[in-house]
C-alpha cells in the first residue's frame, strides 16, 4: 500500500495528508487512525518519520495536504493551540522543576488553578506508579521513571492525538525491556490516538496496533504487526523481520527470481510474487549434499560472519544471496570462515510465497 491509508469510519480521530517539501526532500504520506488506536510508523533514518511527527504537532508547516483530528482542521491552528501530547526523544522535562509540577505544568498553561493541576499531576503519576517520586527534580530520575514523568506531562492536558517520538531510545536494554511493557499497559488505556515513531521493529510490534513504513518519504507498506512480519514487501521490511525475501514470478510450486534462479515453495502461485523463509530455514554444507529431502540447493561463498543473539549469522553470495543462522558450534564444524564455499538448501515447506 502505497500514500493511501484507510478513511476514517466516523469524525473522529486522525485524517491527515502530510506533505511537506524540504529541498530535494519530499514527504508524502496519508494517516488516519481510529480513537483508541496506536499507529507506528517505522523506516530507516532520513524516510521522513521525524518530518511526519513534527508535521503533526505543528512544527513544521504543510507543504500540501490536510490535518484533521476528530473533524477538527489543525492546518493553521498554532503548535500550543492544538490538542495534541509529545513524548520526546530526550523526554525535554523541566529540569529546575520536580516530576510533580512538571506534569501540572500543562493544565496550568489551560487555565487550572494550581491546587487543581498539581492535583491532576498527582493522580497521573500515582498511575504511572511514581507517586514517591512526585517531589524529585529529573536529575534524581532514572531513565524509566523520566520516561513515565514524560508521559504523564504528555497525557495531562487529555489530549485527541498523542505523539511519541522514539520513546525508549535512551534507555539502557533492560530498562527497555520494562518500560516498554509498562508504555504497552498505559498506551492500551489511551481513548484517543496515538503516534509512535521509531525504528525498532519490536518497540513497534510490541505497542501499536497497526503499522505504517515509511521510505523515501512514501508509505511502501500498511498492516497489522503479524500482516507486516508476515508479507514483508520491502529489503528493509524483510531485513527488519528477520527474513530473506526475495521478487519474482511465480509458475505453479516455483518462484523465478533474478538471474534465473528457481525457489521451490509450498503454495501454488502464478505470477508476480515474493518468496521469503528465516535464516534458521537455511542447512549449510561443507559438500554438494546427496539424498537431501530439501527442494532447494545453491552453491554459496561466506561474505561474512558476525554474532547474532546466541547464533551466528552467515552473510552468503553467489546463485542467491541469502542470511543463515547457525550455532557456533555449527560454523566451527564446516569451517566456515569469509571466502568459504558452502552449500545451502532450504526446505519447500520453510518458504512462504504470496503474490507481489
């Protein structure tokens, strides 16, 4: 799917087209999002994600296009008129104020008397289970507890459409790890929109319901997480979920891919298609395997090797280049070293084909 998105079914939530020309730069990309909905958008750096929130919140002014937020036009509504919450990258909480008054500090700038928004900030960071810590300037912080105070500020004016730029990029591993079940929990309680932009393809399966990839400031693909991790349309889509994929023309039980190379596959196909199957799908052989049940043999040179999680990752060139996954013992066993001849073969029933 290509610069279209799904029409709102009701007024409500978020219909945009976001185009935006900087120099040789062009976005281009159409949002809608139901309340209640949390939307990703995931590209490599430079596609344009950054531009796409910032256009959002009024940061930077639409070439062409349409901004609607629950049948609201925001086009020419001020940045701080608008109602909408940022979670930024670097969190940006006061930092002469305590976590308390840094969430009261948006209700105070609507108009609430201060008992009444210290007192909306106290209840949010009770739910965000900071209530100790109300008193506590973002220097006695840990990177967690800064990102929950950075939500609460964000959610405190109740806003229609929530931004959240990169959000758990400056925590450590395991922090990650929690926080993101905890963003999970208090983003599934949101009524409005949600906008998360971020390149971590399991920060965007983990918390949005549908995503949005963005390249070279166009949309190339839209789904649900399974839909996407499962017909990955794109390098970077098959890249980011772990997959080789490759584009051909299917005829019957065989994809013919660049250079005349045939993938046998499980589904009977006929014509444009991709083919794709895991790393871990991949057997390497030191010799031309005899008697293999594997439909598929080509002849293979090690690239390179690198660690991947416990595995290893073998980067291979030659009839079709592809990634294999291993165990170290494996790589030491076929003496697999950048340069080696080795021979791969992946079972029909390990591929999966779907028209292009």
């Amino acid at each position: 799917m290509t610069g279209t998105a799904r029409p709102a079914a009701t007024g409500e939530g978020l219909d945009a087209r976001l185009v935006v020309d900087r120099g040789a730069f062009r976005l281009d990309v159409a949002l809608t999002a139901e309340p209640g909905e949390v939307v990703a958008l995931l590209g490599p750096n430079g596609a344009g994600k950054t531009t796409a929130l910032r256009a959002l919140a009024g940061l930077v002014p639409l070439s062409e296009g349409h901004l609607r937020l629950d049948g609201a036009e925001l086009d020419r509504t001020p940045p701080e008129s608008r109602p909408i919450g940022v979670v930024f990258q670097d969190y940006l909480l006061f930092p002469h104020l305590s976590a308390l008054d840094n969430v009261a500090f948006g209700p105070r700038c609507h108009g609430a008397g201060k008992a009444e928004a210290r007192a909306q900030a106290g209840a949010l960071l009770e739910r965000m289970g900071l209530a100790a810590h109300a008193s506590a300037k973002p220097r006695r912080l840990s990177g967690g507890q800064a990102q929950r105070v950075a939500l609460a500020r964000a959610l405190a004016t109740r806003p229609r459409l929530l931004l959240l730029d990169e959000p758990l990029a400056a925590l450590d591993a395991r922090t990650r790890l929690d926080v993101r079940a905890q963003l999970r929990h208090h983003l599934a309680g949101f009524e409005a929109v949600a906008v998360l932009v971020t390149h971590d393809p399991l920060d965007a399966m983990v918390l949005a319901d549908r995503l949005v990839v963005v390249e070279e400031g166009r949309i190339v693909q839209e789904g649900t997480p399974a839909d996407i991790a499962r017909h990955p349309r794109t390098d970077y889509i098959a890249r980011l979920v772990g997959l080789n994929l490759y584009q051909g023309r299917a005829e019957g039980h065989t994809v013919h891919v660049r250079g005349g190379v045939g993938i046998t596959t499980a589904e009977d196909l006929t014509g444009p298609a991709f083919v794709a199957f895991p790393p871990s799908a991949v057997t390497l052989h030191r010799d031309r395997p005899t008697g293999s049940s594997a439909r598929n043999l080509w002849r293979c040179e090690v690239a390179g090797l690198e660690t991947h999680g416990d595995l290893v990752r073998a980067d291979l060139t030659g009839e079709l280049p592809l990634t294999a996954d291993l165990t170290t013992i494996a790589a030491a066993e076929l003496g697999l070293h950048p340069g080696a001849t080795a021979w791969a073969t992946v079972k029909a029933a390990q591929t999966h084909a779907y028209l292009a």
